[in-house]
C-alpha cells in the first residue's frame, strides 16, 4: 500500500471509529423528481444497442411508473427508459432507474455511468455494490450484463455483475415492494487519480423485446479500496470495544 493510499485508509478508519458511513460515491436516485421525463443524476445516462460514453445518449426518463395506487405499472404500460418508483407515483420516495421494453421499444439498452477519482491515489482495483430490482413480471426471460472500461467506448464483461430473469407465468404481476438482488463486484481496471472508470448495465429481452419484465438498478455504491475495508472492520471492532469498557 502506498503511503498516499495509507493516508487515505487512515481517514476511512477515523470515519469507521465515528460509526460514520463510509463509501467514495453513492447513489440511490432518490432525489430524482416524479415525472415522465426526469433528469438523471449527474454523470448517468441511458442508451441503446452498441452504446459508448459519448456516443447517443439520453439523461432522462422517458416513462415512470410506481408499484401501487394512481400511476402503478401494469401489464399494459409503455416501453422506455423507466424511474420506478417503491408504492404510490406521486408519493413515493424510494426509487430507481432501468427499463421496460415492448416491440416499438426494443432491446438492447443499457444504464450508463462514470466515475471520476479524486481520492488522491492511483486505484488498480475498484469494489463497488448495488441492487436489482424487479418491479413488474413478463413472460419473456431477461438478462443484465455488466461491463467496465477506463474510456467509455472498449468495454469489458465483469460476469460477477450479470443477473438473469427467468421468464414469468404473466405480464400481470406488480412486485410491491420490488424484489431485490444485491451485488457485489470488484473491477480489475486501473484507474488513476484524475481519470474516469465507465461503468455500464445492459438489459437485454431473450429472443426479442414484447412481453419483458419491468427491471431497474438501485442504491449504488463506490466503497474504499479492499485494504481500506479490512482496516475499516479493524477500526469498527476497536471502537466497538472502546464503548464496552
């Protein structure tokens, strides 16, 4: 470890003995507004087949839909680039970005971000953490695969991050609350301090795009380098000792 990455996990520990959290960047999109046609959250975006960083993008929705009440997802609602919402559209405050595809909006699409390191060291690894959610059924079977790159455009598959979605019975089932899948993936690129890691999420309907699952990425997260977390455990355990004596 180099004493600028020691100095780094040296803060960590001193936020872990503070029971303070501790990541590098998060994002659960809960801040998003409620509307058909919200803003992403800076540096994410939605594309198509083929995407790349700065190719053709999009940073909003195009279609929102919650899980219960007034503006709830059904078995007839639209393709597009979704905000889901967790219970009532225009109450709701648990949300997340993904996707419905039908046969005017077909598959592939893909989520798309990117990361920046400012930690001050230059990272040859990246642990980062986030949830699936599965908010309506289909009877077509769907599938996530997850890539990183340090350009944006040359992707590489980190198959740890890939999620399959059996097909369902119906079209007709609401997930109230959504059924979540945690992951949790360390990207062997090298990052140094300065420059960007691009992160991309890619549904894609098996054999076609009608009848899809209604599917979205939630409460993502960047955490310290493994090293860190190892000290951070050892810095929790000393403080938790600390208030027992």
């Amino acid at each position: 470890m180099t004493l600028m990455a020691a100095g780094v996990c040296a803060a960590v520990m001193a936020q872990a003995a503070n029971a303070a959290p501790v990541s590098l960047y998060s994002q659960n999109f809960d801040s998003m507004t409620t509307s058909g046609t919200a803003s992403l959250p800076t540096n994410w975006l939605f594309a198509g087949a083929s995407p790349t960083y700065t190719g053709t993008t999009t940073s909003a929705t195009t279609q929102n839909a919650g899980t219960s009440g007034t503006g709830a997802v059904t078995s007839g609602s639209s393709g597009g680039n979704y905000e889901w919402v967790n219970g009532v559209l225009a109450t709701g405050t648990d949300k997340a970005i993904g996707f419905l595809t039908s046969g005017s909006y077909s598959s592939p699409r893909s989520i798309l971000f990117k990361w920046t390191n400012s930690t001050g060291y230059n990272r040859n690894t990246t642990t980062i953490a986030w949830d699936y959610e599965k908010y309506r059924s289909g009877t077509r079977q769907v599938d996530w695969t997850f890539f990183s790159s340090t350009d944006g455009t040359n992707w590489n598959s980190v198959a740890l991050g890939d999620q399959s979605y059996a097909a369902d019975a119906n079209n007709t089932t609401v997930s109230n609350p959504p059924t979540t899948i945690s992951k949790s993936v360390t990207v062997t690129e090298s990052v140094n301090n300065g420059s960007s890691l691009y992160l991309r999420w890619t549904y894609t309907g098996l054999a076609g795009s009608t009848n899809a699952q209604g599917l979205g990425v939630d409460n993502f997260t960047i955490v310290p380098a493994p090293g860190c977390v190892a000290l951070v455990g050892l810095a929790g355990m000393v403080a938790s000792r600390r208030r027992r004596n």
